[in-house]
C-alpha cells in the first residue's frame, strides 16, 4: 500500500533562516506544505466516497486503523479534475486531531529553503489561490505555492 | 457492604492520605496557598459525602476541622504548629471512624465532643495555643501528640479503638503515639479496601479500548486473508490470535461496565425530597440495579432517567387524597425495571399513577399548531401520547420547581437517540404511564448489516432493523402476484405492500444521490424494513451482504451536518464504510410517527352464518374440545422452547424477532411442565408508518388447518370465545383474537375516545355475511361510531331512499343480488348518498381489485381482516370531509 514514512530532515537554523518544505505539484502548479504540517505521504489509495459531501470531500480512506478524510486539493483549488485514470498521491495533515488526505498530482522531494526567498502571495493571484496560500517561493527554475494548510482544511467552517 | 460505602471509603481513604502530607508540607509553608485550598477541598469533600451516606460522627468531626481550615484559609487564624496539630488529630479520629466503617459497615460508636471543643476553640482562636501542651514531638513526620486545647485536661488517653465505644468517663482526646496493635488493625481494616479496587482514569480505559477495537479489526482482516488460503502454517495461531483477541475485547469491554444501579443511586434520595416537596407518597421499586452496561451510555443515561422519575413523580402520580378517590394505594409507586434483551439494555420507568391526560396533550398540541383538529381526532390515544416527545411540549398547567418546564421529554429523547438507543411509552388512563427506553450496551461495538447500493457499501445499525424483504425486480413484478413482494409506485413514489399494509419507502441510491445500479432494480432489491421510533420506514437497498460487528467511530468535523450518517467504520477487508442514521434518514423524508389502532369489545349475541369458505386454524388448549380461528389474523405458528420464556412484570415474554412478546396462556395458566410450548403469534401492524407488535397465544396443540363454511353459533356468556361452529364435523369453539389480544396488553386496543362534543360519525355496514357482518359491527361501536348494518345492497338504497343519512359507507364486494361495485356506481351516479365517502371491504386485495374499486367510485380499499386498517381508513376519510367541511 505504497505508505512511505517520511523522513524528515533536521529543522535547520533556530532563526529561521531555513524553512523545510514537502514538495508537491497540482495541475503542474509546484506547491509546497511545511514538513510539520505533514504526518504522511500515501501513494494510490481505496477511497471511499461519502455520498452528499461537499465536491472537494473525495471520501475517506482507511490508514493503519484511523480513519482518514480525503480531500481532493484540485477541487479545492477550483482546477479541473485530474483526467481519470491517473495515478494520485495523498499528503496527510493533522487538524484538530482529525487526520485528512490532501490528495494531489504528485509528491516529490523535500526541500529546504532560505527565508529571503519568500514573498507575500501577489494582489493578483485568483482568490481561490490567494485563500489557500501564504506567500510564495523563489526557487531559481520555478515558484512554489506555500499552502495554507489549516486553511486548505477548513472545509467545516465554510460550509 | 453498600457499593456506595466502599466507594466512599476507597475515595476518603485516598483523600486522607493526602491529607496527612499536605497538612505537613502546609506547616512547612505556611502560605502556600495552593496546598491550603487542597485541604480545605479535601475535608470538604469527606464532609459532604459523609453527610449524604448519613455518618454523623464523621460528618461533625470533618466539619469542625473544616471549620478551623476556613478561618486559616481566611487568614483569620496563622497557620502554627498547634492548628497543625489540632487539625491533624481531627483527621487521626475520621481515619479511626472510616476504619470501623470499612470493618463493620458501621460507624462505630463514640464520643468526640472534646475533640470537637477544642477544633471549636482553635477555629475561634481562642486560647488553643495557650492551653495546648507544646508539641512533644516534631509534627513534621509523626503524628502530633496534643493535648486537648479547651476544656479538657490534658490527660493522653489511648485511642479509642475501632468499633467499641472507649472507655466511659475518659474522652479519648489524643490519638497518642500509636499502640502497636491499634495501627495493625487500622491497616486491615484499610487494605481490603484499598487493595481491591484500582483506580484507573478513563482515559487510560477509553485508550485501551480504542487500541482493542483496532486489534479486532486487524485481526478481521488478517482473518480475511488467511480464508483465501488453505493450509496456511498461520492458521492455527491466527486461531489462537482471534481467540486471545476476542477474550481481550471481553475483557477490557468488561472494565468498562458498570451496574446500573450506579446511575440509580441518587433516585433514592431524589424521590423521597420530591415527596416531600409535592407532598406525596412516593415508594420507588428499583430492579435489575445490577444489569451492567458501558460506562460511557451509564453517564448518558443518567440525566434521562433522574428526568423521567422526576415526570413520573411529578405528573404522573397522584396525590394520597387523589389516589384515595381512585381506590388506589395511597403511596405511589415508581418502579424501574432494567435488564438484557439481545445486544441491548431495556430500562422501564413505570409509575401506577394517573396516565397521560389526552385531553390536555391534545388540546395543547392545537394550540401549538402541531396538528389540526380532524389530525388530532382521527389520532388514537397512543399517537397522542407521543406528542409529548415532541420539543418545547410540557403539559404541565403549573410550572413547578420539579419538572413542567418545557424543556422535557423531548430532551430525553434526544439524548436517547443520540446514543442510538429509543423511546416508547404506553400509558392507560388511570393505571399508570410507562416509558421504555432501549439503548445499547455499547457504543464502541455495533452489530450492523452491510447493505449496498448504488455501488456503494453502507452499514445500518442492527438495532433498527425489523425485517429484510426480498422485492421482485421490475422483470418479475407481472409475472409475480401473493409471492413475493413487489414496490409499487404512488406518482413516482415507492411503497410495499407488506402483509396487507403500505410500507413507505425510500431508495438509498436516490437519497444519497449514487448512481442507480440498473442491473440490480432488474433483477430485485432487497428492502431493509427499520423502525424508527413508532414509525416504520423501508429503505432500498441494491444487495444485503452480512452483519458484522462494526466498530462506531465519529465522522470527520466537516462531514457532520450530513445526517444521514451517524459514523463510520472499517470493515474486515480494510475498507471504510458509513454508518447509516435510520433517524436520520426518517427524518430527511419527513416521517414522523402515525398509526391506528383498533378496538375490541365485540358484545357477542346473535347467530351469524357465512356463505363463504374461510380457512380456520384448529388448535387444542385447557380441554380436550377443538378451537378454531381464522387463519388470516394469525400471523405465524411458532414452537417455543421453556426456556426462552421469562417472566416479565408478572407476565411470561418471550424474546421474540429481537423484541419482547407477551405470551397469553388461552387456558389460564402457563403449564411448565411441558418443554415446548405451541404458540400462535397475532401481529398488530398499524398501516404504513405505525408500529409493529405482537402477541403470543400459548396452546397445547396445533392440530389442522380446514376451510370451511362458517357457521358461527355466537354466544355472549364465554368471555374469549366469539362462538362455536360445526368445522371438520365437530363443534369447535371459534375464539375471539380481539379478547386475547387485550390480555397480552392493556393498552392494546384503547378505547376510542372521540373529541368531546362531536357527534358520533354514523357508519352504513354493508355486508351479507352474517360472520363478518357480526364482527365488524360490535368493533365499530366501541370505536364510538353509530352503526347501521345492511345485508344487501339493495336494502341500503332503500335506506337511502328513505331518507336516511350516514357519514360514510363500508360495503363488501361480493355480494349476491347487486355487488358492491355496481353498488357503489348506483350511489355515485347521484342522490343524496352521492359525494359520501366509501370503502370498500374485500377478502381478496390485490393490485386489479383495488383499481377496479377505486374507478367504481371507491374511497378506499380494505382487507376483510385487517380491522385496524378498516378503522384507519375510516378516522381517514372523516377526517378529510371534517376537515374539508
């Protein structure tokens, strides 16, 4: 059930200078979650939808014993459904000691990232992207989304 | 010994022993604030329980050292080595006292008056530390040796031992160093106490228990697995695994139980201050205390139930002056009744008071708009009770201090519910009201039945679940007739015909929005019949797969407003389903409760004779002649082992289809001797949304089944026997199912009781069997209707002609001369009789009768023996001229 334990790497610099960041894309977009944030990363899951739930409630998924509800991040994000039949992966957050699967396109590495390449999110990004995001980072090749994960999960008080 | 008393002692035992170290670390810090107020809240504690177990001595010596610890905590008096001291010794003298408790279950007896005079002089700082003899030895480690302060001369007596009074004249003042044997014994007296019962916080159990019902899902699934291979070297410790792991959920399950009783003990109490307070007299019975149940439902239960004694004591027992005028007892009597019934806990509050006042519970439901009056009128006595479940609904004219505040039995149903459990109540006027709350056990581990549809699994909590039917898919419905079952549709809305009554339905992939699985709808569905409170629901399902016990976990936050589902789970395979919430579900399409009910006191005189072959039942019971009954009001023929049969209030039950039946001997008596008994079980199925209940009818033997045609000698003087008849060539005895039925249960059939000041509706029978013709009549009247009855069709014009007017016409069908179409078609064409509602009474009912009925100008369309559908049907088609008048 291609469950990898993360590890994490050492947090760098009490200042603050470093922040680490789980890496991932959604509809190409390079999006990054603080390592803290994350308590797993899950490959291809058997989700079970839950009928009636909001659009971005993909359903619920079984992992080791707890129960896990899936959201689908693209959906959330207000992007089109990934084309069927591809492959997703999930980031597992913890909010209010209630787990919850973001599910994404793709997971990739972690990264470690200097602060002055930090930018508060542009006026200019679509809200739905503003709401969900805290800033941006430089990368040299491409930017990285920061999401807001409390923010990203607080589907219950929307709706 | 009181399980209340060994509470006590194994809580005041551990208060003590802090006690004594925070006193000491309390002298060494003087103003440590925080130790002071853990004294005082500790001495304050004993205080107060002692006071509710009624302990006086305890209870004086704990309160003047209370006293003395609210002035130091005060700051009126300094914290010194003599308060100290003082203090201490008052709680040397309750560790003596609580010892003798813990060996006698007794306070022993014995004089603190010295010791109480001089806590009282140190609390009025008065002299204590002048008259006390200085500590002798350091207070810091042992216990102080003081001299009385006051009045006392200071005179170190020996301690008073346990139980025997000390000896006369001397007050033991001082608990001097102590004597070798007197700590022996004190430690005896304590260890029993203390060692047999740990203290273990929830939490710590509730962990265990959320870590067991992960082992038992593991191991499901690793059972799952090890099915698909044969052989395995694993089998055999998997075996051994399973077994430790179900011993192990027993096991931590069993930590969690507790008595119920635990959540009566403050009833006793409760009951005699409302006595007092509503000056009645109250006698509370309480049985089953010791019927266990998961501490979690313990703690949910607990207020529902000190509310429903409250009621109970409130409105529903009269006072002695009432009960007196009623010839009744003059104490009333509250009874609790607790006990094990399948997977869950059955709790009766019962109380011998005056009953529900339907007037006023339907007067009050007008004025709150709850129900219009031809609703209210065509309710029966039992709908009308269950208003009072309803929210913000109280009856009560006077608000009292005790309970009539609006905020009542709705609550109590809601918290019910909320733990998966349900309410009913059955209330006779004059006799007494009973509610009956069933719960489950536990709420971590629920049986359910994995149903699917629209491709997806669901589980439905085993507890609402009445019934599975099979439906015929939309293929076979032509082709099938009385078979099987199959969902009809009302403008598109589905219902089942389920033994003679209309089943309302829902589909689960239309109200969850799933995609249909059309192959499924082709070849059948199953229905999955769930009661919810007194209503009776059907939901579709696609497939029903297993029960499985299923481990209840609370959905995530954000999917909480859907209320559909009450949880989620994970199965044996691994996967995750949701729970479905029958409430829920009930709710979301609007079902509240509805039902009818009939009456039974057919005074029995006359002849009556039918043309008609009627399948009779013959049996054997009390003697050697032959009885019979139509075979249509028997519901089922059971055999039924002596053991299954309990006594319950003085009536033998039997667990039957997951609830209790009440079993009527026809002979008299129940003969224990044999080791099955034959039993014919009645139902009584109010139409579509009402309940379902049964009863059992013991006799010594079933015999045969005939068709005959009836001919009924009826006679009057035999109560229970509606007549005798000539069937299979013998005289046989025709029994009266409307008598028994009302032995099974007081409130069976209530009387019907019109609305006061409406005329009595005026009913036109029309009927040529004598048999029916003699049954329907007598149980029309006792509804409360006139009743007029016609032979022939024929004879009904003419009383039409005659001018003659009714309020509604039953009429049979087949009838010589002018059948009841042709009939109905005569009326309707014109006349007076024109726009009367009309119902049609028919031995066969299916599908082509009723419409033909229907288009022939019929009202309705009813079963010749479903009498309670009749009177529906009836209350129906009054209520809506009433209402359209």
């Amino acid at each position: 059930m291609g469950t990898t334990v993360l590890e994490r790497p050492a947090e760098t610099s009490a200042d603050g200078e470093e922040r680490v960041f789980v890496t991932l894309t959604v509809a190409d977009q390079l999006c990054g979650v603080p390592v803290q944030a994350v308590r797993d990363v899950l490959g291809e899951q058997v989700i079970t939808r839950i009928p009636l739930a909001p659009p971005e409630i993909a359903g619920s998924l079984n992992l080791r014993g707890r129960i896990v509800t899936a959201i689908d991040l693209r959906r959330r994000l207000g992007l089109p459904d990934a084309p069927a039949g591809t492959q997703r992966m999930s980031v597992v957050a913890e909010q209010g000691s209630e787990l919850y699967a973001l599910l994404v396109d793709q997971v990739s590495e972690v990264l470690s990232l200097p602060a002055d390449t930090f930018e508060r999110n542009p006026p200019t990004l679509p809200p739905q992207w503003a709401a969900h995001s805290v800033g941006i980072h430089r990368l040299h090749d491409r930017l990285m989304v920061v999401l807001d994960v409390a923010r990203v999960l607080a589907l219950a008080q929307e709706g | 010994m009181d399980d209340l008393l060994v509470d006590f002692l194994t809580e005041t035992n551990e208060s003590l022993a802090e006690l004594d170290l925070a006193l000491v670390r309390l002298e060494r810090t003087p103003d440590d604030a925080q130790t002071l107020s853990l004294i005082f809240r500790l001495v304050h504690t004993i205080k107060g329980t002692c006071g509710f177990l009624g302990l006086p001595r305890l209870e004086h010596v704990a309160h003047a050292g209370e006293n003395v610890l609210v002035r130091v905590r005060d700051g009126v008096l300094a914290v010194t080595p003599d308060t100290i001291s003082t203090v201490l010794f008052a709680i040397d003298r309750i560790k003596e006292i609580v010892a003798g408790l813990a060996a006698t279950g007794n306070e022993p007896t014995g004089d603190d008056s010295a010791l109480l005079a001089a806590l009282d002089a140190v609390a009025e700082g008065r002299g204590a530390p002048a008259a006390a003899t200085p500590p002798a030895a350091p207070p810091v480690t042992t216990p102080p040796v003081t001299a009385p302060p006051a009045p006392a001369p200071p005179a170190p007596a020996p301690p008073a031992p346990a139980p025997p009074a000390p000896a006369p004249g001397v007050p033991p003042v001082a608990a001097a160093p102590e004597p070798a044997p007197e700590p022996a014994e004190a430690g005896q007296a304590e260890a029993p106490v203390a060692g047999q019962t740990i203290r273990v916080g929830v939490d710590v159990l509730e962990g265990l228990m959320t870590l067991v019902s992960e082992l038992v899902l593991t191991r499901n699934q690793l059972l799952q697995l090890a099915r698909t291979q044969e052989d395995s070297a694993f089998s055999v410790p998997l075996q051994r695994l399973s077994h430790i792991t179900s011993d192990l959920q027993e096991g931590v399950m069993k930590t969690r139980m507790q008595p119920i009783g635990n959540a009566w003990n403050k009833l006793p109490r409760l009951v005699r201050d409302l006595a007092r307070e509503l000056d009645k007299r109250i006698e509370l019975v309480l049985h089953g205390a010791d019927t266990e149940l998961d501490r979690q439902v313990l703690e949910l239960i607990k207020d529902p139930l000190t509310h429903m004694v409250r009621n109970s004591a409130d409105h529903g027992l009269e006072t002695p002056a009432e009960r007196r005028e009623a010839s009744k007892p003059e104490s009333g009597r509250i009874t609790l009744n607790a006990f094990h019934e399948g997977g869950h806990i059955i709790i009766e509050v019962a109380d011998d008071g005056r009953g529900l006042p339907v007037d006023r519970i339907r007067a009050k439901a007008l004025s709150r708009g709850l129900a219009t009056e031809a609703e209210l009128a065509a309710m029966t006595d039992a709908q009308i009770h269950r208003f009072i479940f309803r929210a913000g609904f109280s009856t009560a004219a006077v608000v009292t201090a005790v309970s009539g505040r609006g905020v009542g039995m709705d609550v109590v149903k809601t918290n019910i519910e909320r733990i998966g459990g349900t309410i009913d109540l059955k209330s006779a006027p004059g006799q007494g009201t009973t509610f009956l709350v069933k719960i489950p056990l536990t709420l971590a581990i629920v049986s359910a039945l994995i149903v699917q549809a629209g491709r997806e699994r669901f589980a439905i909590p085993q507890i609402s679940v009445v019934e599975l039917v099979r439906a015929a898919g939309s293929e076979g419905a032509a082709a099938s007739d009385r078979t099987e079952s199959r969902i009809e549709h009302i403008n598109g809305t589905p219902v089942l015909r389920l033994r003679d009554r209309l089943l309302p339905l829902v589909n689960l992939a239309g109200l969850l929005r799933l995609e249909r699985d059309a192959g499924a709808e082709e070849t059948g569905q199953c229905i999955v019949v769930t009661q919810v409170g007194a209503s009776m629901l059907g939901i579709i399902v696609d497939r029903v797969f297993d029960t499985e016990e299923i481990v209840v976990k609370p959905v995530a936050p954000i999917l909480r407003h859907i209320t559909m589902f009450s949880g989620n789970t994970i199965l044996g395979d691994g996967s995750v389903i949701m729970i479905l919430d029958p409430n829920g579900i009930a709710r979301a399409n609007g079902i509240a409760g509805s039902e009818s009910r009939g009456t039974e006191n057919a005074p029995r005189t006359a002849v009556a004779q039918s043309e008609q072959r009627t399948a009779m039942l013959l049996f054997r019971a009390g003697d050697t002649s032959p009885k019979a009954v139509p075979l249509a009001l028997v519901a089922r023929l059971e055999d039924i082992e002596r053991d299954r049969i309990e006594i319950s209030t003085g009536q033998p039950v039997v667990q039957y289809r997951g609830r209790l039946m009440p079993l009527v001997p026809l002979s008299g008596t129940l003969d224990t001797a044999k080791e099955r008994q034959a039993v014919l079980v009645f139902n009584d199925i109010d139409r579509g949304l009402g309940r379902d209940r049964c009863m059992g009818l013991v006799v010594d033997e079933i015999l045969d089944v005939v068709e005959e045609r009836l001919r009924v000698e009826l006679s009057g003087d035999r109560p229970g026997l509606l007549g005798t008849a000539v069937v299979a060539g013998r005289a046989t005895d025709v029994i009266d199912t409307g008598y028994w039925l009302t032995q099974a249960a007081a409130d069976w059939f209530c009387s019907g009781q019109k609305s006061g000041g409406v005329r009595p509706a005026k009913v036109l029978v029309v009927e040529d069997s004598d048999f029916f013709r003699n049954l329907l009549v007598p149980a029309l009247a006792a509804e409360g209707y006139e009743v007029t009855a016609c032979e022939t069709a024929t004879r009904a014009l003419r009383l039409r002609d005659s001018g003659m007017m009714f309020d509604v016409v039953v009429s049979d069908i087949e009838m010589p001369e002018m059948d009841g179409l042709e009939f109905v078609r005569t009326l309707r064409a014109g006349g007076a009789w024109a726009e009367l509602p009309m119902l049609a009474l028919s031995g066969r009912v299916n599908h082509a009768e009723m419409a033909a009925g229907r288009s022939a100008g019929f009202t309705d369309y009813v079963g010749k023996f479903d009498r309670a559908a009749l009177l529906a049907s009836l209350r129906q088609c009054l209520g809506e001229t009433a209402h359209a008048a």
